[in-house]
C-alpha cells in the first residue's frame, strides 16, 4: 500500500530538486549547535525504524513518542553522513528540541554557507539584480517540513520518522531521491510539538486494549494552548513559538510544509489553494507559490494513481493573521497539508450509514469521483464496520487500496 502522507512530502522535494545548483566556495559561522561533529559513517547500514522502535511507523495499536522518535534520528545520525542534527532549543516542559538536516553529505559539510545564502536572499537589502540572480543559482532549496503540531493528529509525527528513513537509506538505490539530497536541503523537525507527542502516546498506550482506547485526552497536548498552538504566529506567547519563529528566521527556507491530519471525509489529503478568503495582507506573489505547491504534490499524487487529493473547498482558508503555518512565512511558501486518518492509531473504521457505494458523500466545495469514494466504503467494509467508526485507515504509511 503506498502512504498520501510521505508521497505528498517527497512530491514537494522531487518537485524541488530542478533547482540544481553548483557548488559554492566560502563557509560562515554555524547556526545551531550541531549534537555532533561530521565524520565518514558510509560503510555503516542505515538502521530502520522498526529496528528502534520495536514496531514500523504507522503499525496498527503503536504510537512512537518523542522519545523514541529522537533515539531513532539519533541512530540514523549516528550511521549516515547524509543526516545533521541540531540543536534548537527546549520546550515548555524542558525537552531538548531537536532538528534534523537531510542531505546530500556535501551539502551539509557546507551546510552553514546555504544557510546564509538563504538568509542574504530573504533579506536582499543591497543586493543588485546580478548579485541576487548569481546567489539563486549558487544556493540549495532549504524545504522546512514538520509533524505532531496537532498532538492528537498523529500521522504526522509518526511519518516524518518514516520519511527520515526513506531519504537517508532510499538515495544510493533511486535516482530520484539522490536528485533530491543533491539539490535540496531538507531541515525535518522530528515533532512540532515534543511535549504533545509524548503525551498523547503515553495515553494512548495506557488505554490501548481497553474500552478506553480512544478516549479523549484529559490534558491539554500543549501547555495553556492546547489545539491552539498553531495560532499564536503574531504573537508568540509559548516558548515552542519563540523556538520555531527564531529557527525559522536563522534559516529562511523557501518552503514550509506543516502537516495536518484532518482531511474532510471522505476524501485521503487535502493541499492547498486554500479556501477564500483569504488574508488581505498575505503577499499575492507568496500566496500564487503556495497554491503552486499544492497543485504540483497534487499531480504527482494522480500521476501515481493516489486519488482522493482534495483542494480549496469551505474547510480551510488562510484569513486568520496568526496560524504558525502561514503568519509565519512572509518571505517562504507556507503550506499545510491535511491527511485523513482515524484520531488515534485504530484500524480503519466507518459509518455506514455515512458512507455508501450508491451516494458517496462529496466535501462542499470540492470534487470527488465516485469511484474513489467507493474504493474507500470497500475498503472500510473489508476491514468491518463499528457503530462508533470514525473514518478511513490513517494515511502513515499505507493507502486505501
């Protein structure tokens, strides 16, 4: 079966990996503290997450929590040079934040030097057209993409381990991930949210097998916010905001990708365009590249005969000033993207009097073919229906077939 949730993140990369660039000469001081110094680690097997985790990311019944997904980057670090881990900072709750940097090994020994072309590009003050120009050619794709900023909207944290796995192990094999790490420097935070991870896991564990088993979470995932800690973008009341607004302005990568898990049902993700309206004051020029993002992981979903992309619609617009993924990104592409799973980690399961061959619902305001609507209640039937199911198997690392 093959996951929306890593396809749509390695379309966005492959579709940015055109962006060849030759190598540079000059070095600048480092941003962030690298947890270790690079050193030769080819002849090393690169571990799988099964191999650390115990269990496969997205596996039925198992959620990773932060700590386990942090001792697996920390083995992947330790085993390939195309991996860089840094420092970022500490969360509400005292856990080490880490980043993840995934590259080609050249690029990442140069690593500080694409971190201030970026940086000199987003702040061009003084910079003629020829200078500008010869930067752009010069520098790498710096691509920010992110899971767990919803706690409880677990495909996303658990993906992102996934995906770390696949690019790392995946680029002596498939031309298409080398083109990648060649081109394109992937700055992948393990979680956006350390504290929520480890919290929704561990309750989810304890009431794992039981009539409890998703039962909501009697805390908040985030201190004092909660849900809404992809709100405060303007005015960056919580630590994790600080975090993330100081990283993301020491790197200035071109393109942020937050991923989300609540696609509406039927349907497998959905990209943006974002529904209108939206925010007045949102550069057009940044919010024409976000819809271009969302289109080309969209075509390249359909081009691998991955239905059930879905797009605009009534669900999501990007009026509000202050969501972390968009507020954020004045001079980057900020995208978010929704997928569709169950709330915790049960198999999949459906009205169904909700969902029916004969009248699949349709999203307002998008199009869904029937057919992919039918292989979805097909596949939800296979599996067995349950009075309180709640919508289709999450999109980890597996498709409806």
């Amino acid at each position: 079966m093959r996951p929306h949730a890593s396809s749509a993140a390695r379309a966005l990369l492959l579709a940015l990996a055109c962006l060849a660039a030759p190598p540079a000469a000059a070095q600048t001081p480092a941003s962030g503290r690298p947890t270790r110094a690079p050193s030769s680690k080819a002849a090393r097997s690169v571990p799988t997450p099964e191999s650390v985790l115990g269990f496969q990311p997205g596996a039925d019944f198992h959620l990773a929590t932060y700590e386990e997904s942090i001792a697996y980057f920390r083995a992947l670090d330790a085993a390939s040079d195309r991996v860089r881990l840094l420092d970022v900072g500490r969360t509400t709750l005292g856990r080490d934040w880490i980043l993840a940097a995934i590259s080609s090994t050249e690029n990442l020994e140069r690593l500080d030097h694409y971190r201030e072309v970026a940086r000199r590009l987003a702040h061009p003050e003084g910079l003629d057209d020829t200078a500008a120009h010869a930067l752009a050619r010069e520098g790498k794709a710096l691509v920010d993409i992110s899971g767990g900023l919803h706690a409880t909207e677990v495909a996303g944290a658990q993906h992102t381990i996934r995906l770390a796995y696949d690019l790392v192990s995946g680029a002596d094999a498939d031309p298409r991930i080398r083109a990648i790490l060649d081109n394109v420097i992937l700055l992948l935070w393990p979680s956006l949210n350390p504290d929520g991870q480890t919290i929704v896991g561990e309750w989810y564990r304890a009431n794992v097998g039981t009539p409890y088993e998703v039962a909501p979470l009697p805390r908040l995932y985030q201190a004092y916010v909660g849900h809404d800690n992809n709100r405060d973008a303007y005015m960056l009341n919580m630590v994790e905001s600080r975090v993330v607004e100081r990283t993301w302005r020491t790197w200035e990568p071109q393109i942020i990708y937050v991923h989300h898990q609540s696609s509406p049902l039927p349907t497998r993700i959905w990209l943006p365009p974002f529904a209108d309206p939206i925010a007045n004051r949102a550069p057009p020029l940044m919010s024409r590249t976000v819809n271009t993002i969302g289109m080309t992981i969209a075509q390249m979903l359909e081009s691998r005969e991955m239905p059930g992309a879905v797009h605009m619609g009534t669900g999501f617009d990007a009026w509000y000033p202050g969501y972390v993924d968009y507020a954020h990104a004045p001079e980057s592409g900020g995208v978010l993207d929704g997928n569709r799973a169950v709330p915790l980690c049960d198999a999949a399961l459906l009205h169904a009097e909700r969902l029916s061959p004969e009248s699949p619902p349709s999203p307002a305001g998008v199009s869904l073919p029937q057919p992919v609507a039918r292989r979805l209640v097909a596949s939800g039937r296979r599996r067995g229906l349950h009075a309180h199911g709640v919508a289709c198997r999450a999109g980890l690392r597996r498709q409806v077939p």
